[in-house]
C-alpha cells in the first residue's frame, strides 16, 4: 500500500508482489494508495500541532501510516469475508515491541509470530520463496528516508536473538527498548 512511500520501496514490492502471483494461484495484489488520505488526515491536524509547537511528529506520523494501513486492511478483509494475517515475528512482537498497536499490530491471527526472523527466513527458503525476497533487508515503508527495521531498532535481528534466547547481549535489548521508547 504506497503511501508517500519512497519510490524504490514502492517498485521493490512491486517487484515482490509479481514474483509470489506468478508462483503462487493464491496470491494477488490489491494496489491501493493511501497517500491521500493520509495527506488531509495530517493537513487537519496541522492547527493542532502547529498551535501547541510540536514539530518533532515523525514517529506519530509514521504510526499513523501504520494504522492507515490496519484500517484499509479490515476493510477489504470484510468487504471479501477474509481476515487479516500478521507478519511480525517472535522478536518484533515478543522480543522488543517493534509494531505499531492498532496498526500493524491489529491483526487477527499472527502465524509466525512465534518464530525468529532467522526462522521466517528459513521456512521462506523451505517453501521456495524467491530468495531476493528473503534476502530484502526488513523494512516497514513507513520513513522517508528509506531506514530498515535493524535502522530502527538499533541491532540485529540476529543480535537481538541471542540475546532472547541465551540472555547473552541483554544490555543490546536493553539499549534497544530504550530507542524504541526515546524515538
């Protein structure tokens, strides 16, 4: 779902989207821009946040993005009598609370979520996903800027496993939870 997405971000998911209907009958691409919506949404706001001087709102317009997208979700999930499927993993749901609540978070079941990203990755391999797929760094096209998940979170996901798994690299979660409740 664009949504002033930077363009590459765009074309990549494209990209990827194109490579899982031709391999898979199952899978097909709704196309819906939300940067419309989003863009009158901000601009209502704007006496708001402009009235009280807040001018540091990228983390709550990036979640807004995130929520945009939940809510276009339900949407098309009612309308075809389907449901909405999550995609976070055991570290960004579990581990570090890298989501959005009630945006990327709002989902009614979360098949993986019990899994480490390096497991997605593996399972990915296992089912015959392309690999330029699993090999796209993670990332939530909700920044400008282009910034992946690691850029965010402040370290790896493999970082961020051993330390869930082994306690080994706590002060890595600790500074990461830190970031998380900073940005």
């Amino acid at each position: 779902m664009p949504l002033l997405s930077k363009i590459d971000g765009d074309k990549l998911s494209d990209a990827h989207t194109k490579v899982l209907e031709e391999k898979y009958n199952n899978v097909t691409r709704i196309r819906v821009d939300l940067s419309g919506v989003y863009d009158k949404f901000i601009h209502s706001l704007n006496w708001w946040t402009e009235s009280l001087n807040y001018t540091n709102n990228e983390l709550a317009n990036a979640n807004t993005k995130s929520r945009l997208r939940m809510v276009t979700l339900y949407q098309i999930a009612g309308t075809v009598g389907g449901i909405v499927v999550g995609t976070g993993n055991k570290v960004e749901d579990y581990g570090v609370g890298f989501y959005t609540k009630y945006g990327d978070g709002g989902v009614d079941i979360a098949p993986i979520a019990d899994l480490y990203k390096t497991e997605v990755w593996e399972l990915g391999k296992h089912l015959g996903v392309d690999q330029s797929i699993i090999d796209a760094p993670p990332t939530d096209g909700l920044w400008d800027d282009g910034r992946t998940d690691e850029d965010q979170i402040g370290a790896t996901y493999e970082e961020l496993e051993r330390a869930m798994e082994t306690g080994e690299g706590c002060l890595i979660m600790l500074k990461t939870l830190w970031q998380l409740l900073i940005m």
